[in-house]
C-alpha cells in the first residue's frame, strides 16, 4: 500500500538511479595527477591534537611516522601515559584534556521532587508513553504479587486510561486543564492539576474492516525490552484503536512457529497474549519458523476485508538473521493472492535493515523502520487504518507555571523518561511525532500561594509543525484558578479517576512491603469512582486491581520465579534484586578542536543504556554543553560495563556519567 | 563494507607517501566518485569526469589533515560534492544552491538517445534532492549516490546512527513530498 510504504519505494528509485560507466582513461588521468611528495612534511597536521584525538590502535600512530617523529615520540608516549592512567591529569601539556570525572548508577526510582515556580515555572514532558508499566503492574497482582518498585511508573499508569476527553473536530489538537485536591497530602494549598492533550482522529470512518496477522519475531536477536518491548508497546496501543469489526492474530516464530492468538476481536484477549510473549533464546528465523507462521496467518483471514500479514523482526548484526527462500517464495505467492505483507524492522541495526528492505522488495512488500515507540505504534496504526497516522512533527509540550499563584510543582512519573531537551538531541533536533487518535494526559501536583495576587495558574502550550507544512504553530491554553476545585466533590469524576490512578501508582512504589492500610485507603477512594463509570469496564478492572494489591504479597525474586515469573520482560528497568553494571573498560574522550578554540568548557551528563552484553548501546544527553556532546557520547559508547544483573541473569541497566571537560594553561 | 582492517593499512601507507597506496585508493573508489558526481551533473559526463579528477586533486591536498573520522570512501564522497557546488557557484556567482545547480545545462551535450533513455523520473528526483537543505543533501547524496555507510555518516558529523537514519527518513519524506507537487 502506497500510503504507508515511508520511503522504500523512492530509496529504491534513488538507488536505481542509472549512471554512465566512467570513460576508460579516468583512472589513468587521476592517477597521472597523483602529487610526487603524497602528504609531504609541509602539508603536516597544523594541530597537535590530532595525534591524541584517534586510540594509537587506529590511525594516529600511522600518521605520526609519516608526520614528524619527534612529535610522535612525544605523542605516542602521552597517548598511551593518558590512556594508562585516564583518572590522572596530564600534567604541564598545552592542550586540554578531557576527563571522565564519576559516575553513578541509576538504580531503583528517584522520585522527582518539587520544584520552585519562582526559579523555575516552565516544565515539560514527554509524549512518547505507553501503557506497559500498568500492564506488567496487572500480571504480577494477577499472580497474587506486589510489582518491584521500579516497574511502576506513574506516567504510564496515568496514561493507562482513557478520561473521556473527546476528540477535536475541525482541529488537530485540543489542550484541556482542570484541577481538584491532591490526594498526596491533606494541606488545602496542594492541588493536583491534570492537563490532556488529545489529537483529532484519522481513522476514517468508511473504511474497510481489517484483518491484521502479526508473525512476530520472538528469537533471540529480539532482545528482551529492546525490541520485543517496542513491538508490545505498539500492540498494546493498537489494542485500543481497534473497531467491533476489526480482527488481529498473532503467530511467533524463532526455531519453531506457534499461534499465540487466534483471530480475535477482543483487546483484551490481546494485551493477555502480549504478556505470554517473551523470547525463547533459541536461535533466529529458520525456514520452518517462518514458513509456517505464514501458513497459519493464511487461515486468519476473511473475504471481503483488507488482510494483512505484518513480520515483526529486529535483530542485531552478530545474528544470523537469514530468510528462508521457502518463506520469501510463501509471501510473494500471498501478496499476488490479494493479502498484503509489510515489513517492519525494530530497532534494526544497519546490516539487518538492508536485509529487510531486500527482503520487502524481493516480495513486492513495504518496508517500515521503527526506532522508537512512536514511531512503532504509528506504523500499526496506519496498517490497521490504512491511513497516514501524522498530523504533525517536532512537537513538545510545556507548561508554564505563574509564580504569583503556583509557589512549587511536580511532574508525577517520567522519572526514566529522557528530559525533552534530551530527546530533542537524540532525534537529530526534532521533536515527537504527533499521532492522529492519541490522548496524552500529565498530572502534576502543585503548591498555592497563600495569596494568589491572579487568576491564571499555568498555561499549558504546544509546539508542533503540522503535516504537510514548514511552519511551526503553537496551541496554548491556560488553567484558571477557578477551574481548580477546591474539594473533591467538586472536582470532575476524570480528574478523580485521574488523582486516584495517580495514587495508586505512587502507593505502589513507596510501599514494596505492601503496607495494606496504605493500599485500603486507596482501593476505598477507587471504589467511589465506580458510580461516576458504572459502564466502564477498564475503571472496574483498575478497582479490582486496587483491591488485589491490598491482598498481595511484597516482591521477591523467589516469590516471582515461583508464580511463573509474570511479564518480566515487560519491564522496562531491572528491578530491586540484583547489580547494577560495573565499569569494564573505559575510553577518555577526544577534546573537540573547535571547542577547544572556543574555550568551551564543563560537565556533559549522559545516561547511558547497557545492554546484557555489557554494551552501551543507547545514549541521552541529561545536560549537554552542544560543542562537546559528540565527543562525550562517542567515547561513551565505546565503554565496556559488566552487564546488570537482575535474579542471576543479565539484563539492560542504567547508568549516569559525567563527563569533564577542562581547559588547561 | 569496506575491511576495515585493509583500509587502515591502506592508510597509513598513504599517509608515509605511498604513491601505490594512493593508485589502489583511486582503482577502488575512482567509479564511485564519478557516479555520485554524475548523478550531481545531471549525466554531463564530461564535466563530471572534470569534477572526478578535481575530487582527487583535492584529496591529495587534504590527505594530510583526514582526521579517520569516516572511511576514505565517505570522506571522497564529501570532498565530490564540494567540489560539485563550488563548481556551480563560480558559474553562477549570485544565484543560490538550488537555482544554480538546476541551472547547469542539462542533457543538451548528450546524444539524444541516451536522454531518451534516462527518464524524466531521474532529472526530476535529481531536481528534488538538489533542493533539499544542505544537510539532509549530503546525507542523501553520499548514502544514496556514494553508496556510504550509515556508520559513517554518524561519525563524520559525530551523532548517533538512529539520528541520521532519523535525518535520511525525514529527507525522504520531503523528497516525497516535493515529487508528488511536481506530479500534480
């Protein structure tokens, strides 16, 4: 389908693009132009540095012999002095040196706390959030078991349901505010005040009831939460925007292909079969895996709707990701016969994308790329719609707190997330896709000035380039003392359901011991909201799930193995029991010349994920000096960690790094 | 994907002056360059071949200072199209990137067989990328028409590979975008 092919139709033009074979005598003319004294001593590095910026292992000690050999001698030597003892300065040199002054694990929740309008009354969030915290939240309290801590996370709980903001018409987006009590402290100066952001729906109204076959790569090459997570978070989201008359199947296959979920209608049924998802460690795709997940995906399908059949896979280089001709053969056979097939690669490195692509065009199918979960879950929903799914780019929220009415404030949850500066960084200067259909809702508990000297609390606004247009526009809407209530009967039943949500998350994580007053409390509050939604059956689930947590028993890795360890991999951070990643292997980073011309100077902190191998394989910038980031991450990257250790086995963990830079005389 | 290995061996020997290192350089990347510029000029094969040889007058100048920040062949590939919009610019000194590169001649010189045979569709794609912002052109440009390694890429302006593939798609996009306007 054109709609959706995102770019593998005109890469393939790109590449196609035909060019004369150069004329014979090129080569000859080049060459005849090759000067006598090839990088002659006058031609030498101007700058020192040069030397130092490269490990000896690669180019610099090749370069230095050719360069001159006293300047090597003296390099070399400092070269391997600075990279023998990196926590010890380079003393009396004359060029700067960079160095890497602590780290710290991230370990467990840091709760954010308060924060002083007066200094600072803008904050923001992100709006890449799914829901997968809540669902774990669920397996394990099914299982009769307290989650660990750090799987809560109170945006992903509050995000969990849908407040019944309607959607704009007319419009691309609405922004709402309102506020109520908080339930956090008895004090009549805290409010709790919840913001919405909610995009117009492109679904279109007329269009085809689909039948969507998942055959989803579990081996492996799939990685626990790297990949097999984005492609839950991204199933759970399209769980949501199924229709009545929608129906999906999902197939698994590594060594051996199984049906994890007949066809069906019911989103529950599916975000059930999403927990029972984990990867097998057996080794990747093999003809029979393939072959027969596309087999049983041929039954899924019904006459008369759009059927499609969507491989899931992913993959590292050192996998041997290889598809069988067998399984090639099957779905270009498939795609004459009416069904389509698309391809979407997760998170994929390089190597593997290439053989995708080659994979999609070698079938007449489409190839999709999905490094984040936004980006997953937009390629599904535009599978399941048909339709393009953005409405806009580069957006970021912020809210803007008026210090003569809001004294403190803080954001529930996004603890973990990267700070939108961060991810502004790591998207390459963007900011999030805008999703048609999403709801994003952000609580945040604030502090009232004993004298409020206005009316307005904060204004919450929103940046984002529309679809199809360069320009950027900006949404804004402010809160008004007046729609904050005072008490909770006066506060509308989405902001109660909203506040209670919120609680028990909170109570979830401050409680791993499973004080059961504190989670009586809440259940008690909870089962109010079930007059306001008689009808809704996630409200009802989410009070069942606030009294089993009154019943359940505290976490214990023991406790977890013996109940079937529910949803593990669901969770996003490794949890309470275990290590945290220990520095193997540690590279200083390059000066970067121009910053060093520019006397830039300071403190990069980057967090960086590590992954079971012991790689750091993800990179945020917490605080970025924009000079220097580069060199920082790259060194970073090419750090070795022990990998955390989570119940004896190797997990993806977190650490912080600060990265000096200094300037020396 | 080159051997990284070789390469480095090849490099160190261009860097201590190797006048065969440099020949090998130029058997295997020489095609790849004219390619790229080819796709620039719009099939001026001559000019291109101009521009080849211009590349690699350039190249021997700068050897001294490669940083190995990228593989040779990305690096000849950034050097190409430099030379390619310096070209341009002393042609048409007032105009800016896009108006003068779409103001080269086109496929007068050509034998006309040989225009009939290249399609409209690559002038205009070529049309397109030439108006991309500059930075989205390089990148579309060096992994498209030079064939370089997203890795590099990455390397040589010092951010993440997800960030460029981020930056390629987004080129994409607009290249899509701008195809669809000249369609309609």
């Amino acid at each position: 389908m054109k709609l959706w092919t995102r770019g593998g139709e005109l890469k393939r033009m790109l590449r196609r693009a035909t060019a004369p074979a150069p004329p014979p005598d090129l080569a000859q003319r080049i060459k005849s132009e090759i000067p006598p004294l090839l990088a002659r001593p006058g031609l030498a590095p101007r700058r020192a540095g040069l030397v130092l910026n490269w490990p000896l292992s690669r180019y610099s000690f090749a370069a230095s012999i050719a360069v001159h050999a006293a300047v090597v001698a003296l390099a070399v030597a400092a070269g391997w002095w600075s990279r023998a003892h990196w926590t010890r300065p380079t003393a009396g040199r004359a060029w700067a040196r960079a160095e890497v002054a602590a780290w710290t694990p991230v370990w467990g929740v840091h709760p954010m706390g308060f924060v002083s309008a007066a200094e600072v009354h803008r904050s923001s969030f992100g709006l890449d959030v799914a829901p997968t915290s809540y669902e774990t939240t669920r397996a394990y309290l099914k299982a009769g078991l307290l989650p660990p801590p750090a799987a809560v996370q109170t945006e992903e709980f509050i995000n969990a349901l849908d407040y019944g903001d309607p959607a704009p018409r007319g419009q691309d987006v609405a922004l709402r505010g309102e506020g109520g009590p908080s339930p956090f402290a008895e004090d009549p100066g805290r409010r709790l005040v919840r913001f919405n952001l909610r995009t117009r729906n492109v679904d279109p109204p007329d269009r085809r009831p689909t039948t969507l076959a998942f055959v989803i790569d579990v081996s492996r090459a799939m990685g626990g939460e790297r990949r097999l997570g984005l492609v839950k978070t991204a199933l759970f989201d399209l769980a949501r925007r199924l229709r009545p008359t929608d129906q999906v199947a999902l197939v698994s296959f590594s060594s051996q292909a199984r049906v994890v979920l007949p066809p069906t209608n019911d989103p529950a049924a599916l975000t059930a079969a999403l927990y029972a998802m984990a990867p097998d460690g057996s080794s990747s795709a093999t003809s029979s895996g393939l072959d027969l997940g596309l087999r049983l995906a041929e039954r899924c399908f019904r006459i008369g709707t759009c059927n499609k059949v969507i491989l899931c896979s992913g993959g590292a280089a050192e996998h041997d990701l290889s598809w069988p001709r067998p399984g090639l053969a099957r779905i270009a056979e498939q795609s004459r016969g009416g069904v389509e097939v698309a391809t979407i690669g997760f998170r994929a490195d390089p190597g593997v994308e290439e053989m995708l692509e080659r994979l999609a065009s070698a079938t007449n199918s489409t190839y999709s790329a999905a490094d984040t979960g936004a980006e997953a879950r937009q390629i599904l929903a535009e599978a399941l719609t048909g339709a393009p799914q953005s409405i806009g780019a580069d957006a970021s929220v912020d809210v803007d707190f008026n210090p003569q009415v809001v004294s403190r404030y803080r954001l529930l949850g996004y603890e973990r997330q990267p700070t939108p500066e961060a991810l502004f960084q790591s998207a390459g200067g963007g900011g999030a896709e805008l999703l048609g259909g999403a709801s994003i809702t952000s609580l945040y508990e604030i502090e009232l000035q004993v004298h409020p000297t206005e009316d307005r609390v904060a204004t919450l606004g929103l940046r984002y380039r529309p679809a199809g247009r360069l320009t950027v526009v900006r949404e804004t809407r402010e809160l008004r003392i007046s729609e904050v209530a005072s008490t909770w009967d006066a506060a509308s039943p989405s902001l109660r359901l909203a506040a209670s949500m919120a609680e028990f998350a909170e109570t979830l994580r401050d409680n791993p011991e499973g004080r059961g007053d504190a989670f009586g409390a809440t259940f008690r509050r909870a089962q109010g909201l079930l007059r306001d939604y008689p009808e809704r059956k996630d409200v009802a689930d989410f009070v069942a799930l606030a009294g089993a947590a009154a019943q359940a028993r505290p976490y214990s890795p023991e406790a977890a193995a013996a109940a079937g360890r529910p949803g593990p991999e669901a969770v996003s951070v490794s949890v309470g029991e275990g290590s945290e990643p220990v520095l193997l292997r540690k590279f200083e980073p390059a000066y970067p010349d121009a910053a060093r011309r520019a006397q830039v100077a300071g403190t990069v902190l980057l967090r960086a994920q590590v992954s079971p191998h012991g790689d750091v394989d993800g990179v945020t910038v917490l605080k970025s000096i924009p000079l220097l980031d580069p060199a920082a991450i790259s060194a970073v990257r090419r750090w070795k960690y022990q990998p955390a250790l989570l119940e004896g086995r190797p997990v993806v963990g977190y650490v912080t790094i600060a990265v000096r830079f200094q300037l020396e005389d | 994907m080159p051997d990284t290995a070789a390469e480095e061996r090849l490099l160190a020997a261009l860097l201590a002056g190797d006048r065969q290192a440099a020949e090998t350089l130029v058997d295997r990347t020489y095609a790849m360059v004219f390619r790229l510029l080819c796709q620039l000029c719009q099939g001026d094969d001559a000019l291109a071949a101009d521009l080849t040889q211009e590349t690699y007058r350039r190249a021997w100048t700068a050897l001294p200072h490669f940083e190995g920040r990228s593989s040779l062949g990305t690096w000849l590939c950034r050097i190409a199209y430099n030379a390619f919009f310096d070209h341009t610019r002393r042609r048409h000194e007032e105009s800016d990137d896009f108006d003068r590169a779409a103001a080269l001649p086109a496929n007068d010189a050509l034998d006309p067989v040989d225009g009939l045979i290249r399609d409209e569709t690559t002038a205009r794609l070529r049309r397109a990328v030439l108006a991309l912002p500059e930075d989205l052109r390089f990148l579309v440009v060096a992994r498209f028409w030079g064939d370089a390694p997203v890795r590099d890429l990455a390397r040589l302006d010092g951010v993440s590979q997800v960030a460029i593939r981020k930056r390629l798609r987004r080129a994409l996009a607009r290249l899509a975008a701008s195809l669809g306007e000249q369609r309609s």
